[in-house]
C-alpha cells in the first residue's frame, strides 16, 4: 500500500486538480464533520492537501498527521503539517490528546479497520470524536471503481460510457478496499461509539460529479463520498 502512494504521490494531487469541484465539494464536507473541533489528528494525511485547503478556505487548522508513505508525507511537511511515518494499525493516537480523530479518504486503504476504530475510540477523552469519510462500497463510485478493479483498467468495455474523462488513477483503485456505509457504521458501534450521524456530498452520477459544486447534506443515502461521525460518551 505504501508503495502504491510513495510512487503516486504527485498524481495523486494531479488527479484532484483536474478535478476542483469533486475536491472541493469533499472539503466542505470534511470542514462540515469538524464544526466545534478543537484538536484534530488526521490518519492518513496523504499530501496535505485537505488540510490545506480546510486551513486556508475554512479556518480549521490541523497540524499533526499520521501517513505511511514517505512520498505523500513530504509533501505534507512542505505544507506546514506535522507528520509522523507510520501506517493507522501501528500509529499512536495519543491518550486523551485529541478531540478528534480524522479519516479523510482513508478507511477504504486500512486494513484492520477494526482495530483501528477501537484504538481510536480508547485514545478519544470523554466527548471526543471519530469521523470516518470515504468513497462508500455501494455508491456509484463504490461501483464504478470496483468494476476497474476487477478488470484491471479504466480501458473496458463494460466500462465504456460509465466514468467520467478523468477517472481515479487506476493504481490507486486497484489498492483500495471499499466497505458499506452500514460496515462503518457497524464498526464503530461494536468500538463503542454512541450518537452516530452522517454526512454526504457527490450526490450526482460520477460522470457529472465535477461539473458541481455541492454542500454536504445530512445522511448517507445518495452521496458518492460521506462521513459516519461517532462520538465517546
């Protein structure tokens, strides 16, 4: 996995370039799961450029991440993050230290979601926070994506018409495993995290996804990207 993104690093960032609204439609749904946040550590940090942009166009400042990819975490630190090398299973969250706890993109690229969730919840204080965001296994980009998986490329028939002029860099697809927004629910449940909510955006075919700028809506029936917020009680 690690490899995948220390080799991708900048095509990473290309791809959401390309792609502003799809980018910036995720961002104002990550700023919308931190509202009233304090101190945030973001699992996954990838290059920064989420924290960036949360910084510069939001006011929420996160300045401590987590990455395993050298690659993506270099790129970070240029960004003003703090930015410790280690994958989610083997991170410490610290012990009370964070109100929250971030997985922007990320779940779909851990392992052991499980443990990870029970870790965070253990290292939350009392009315701390996990949000877990990603691309949802039964959305339309859950779909789309596990098809180019399966194949093995962009280039198919069965997926002639279907994905929009820039898809997701097939490497990086190819590294994924998606979950069900009822599987993150259910984990975070079992970790013992209380009055759930969630938030969506993308909510048109990804074909057209990036010709809109959206605001994020409450729950997770329609939306190609979304959150699951629980909170330690």
């Amino acid at each position: 996995m690690k490899q995948h993104f220390d080799q991708y690093a900048s095509l990473y960032d290309a791809w959401f370039m390309d792609n502003m609204n799809v980018l910036m439609s995720e961002a104002r749904l990550v700023a919308r799961t931190l509202q009233g946040s304090r101190k945030i550590l973001s699992v996954g940090c990838g290059s920064g450029l989420f924290e960036k942009i949360l910084r510069e166009e939001f006011g929420i400042d996160i300045t401590e991440g987590i990455e395993p990819s050298t690659g993506m975490a270099d790129i970070a630190r240029h960004r003003g993050l703090n930015v410790a090398i280690a994958t989610a299973e083997e991170a410490d969250f610290g012990c009370g230290e964070y109100d929250t706890i971030l997985f922007n993109g990320t779940p779909s690229y851990i392992t052991d979601l499980a443990a990870v969730v029970r870790k965070a919840y253990e290292a939350l204080p009392a009315g701390g926070r996990a949000v877990l965001i990603d691309v949802p296994k039964e959305s339309g980009y859950g779909l789309m994506y596990n098809l180019a998986k399966a194949v093995g490329t962009w280039d198919h028939p069965l997926l002639k018409g279907v994905y929009p002029p820039n898809p997701y860099p097939i490497e990086l697809v190819e590294a994924a495993n998606w979950r069900t927004t009822a599987e993150k629910v259910a984990l975070m449940t079992e970790a013992g995290f209380a009055d759930l909510e969630s938030f969506q955006t993308l909510t048109t075919h990804p074909l057209v996804s990036n010709n809109l700028l959206e605001d994020p809506t409450p729950g997770s029936d329609k939306g190609d990207y979304v959150a699951v917020i629980g909170y330690k009680r």
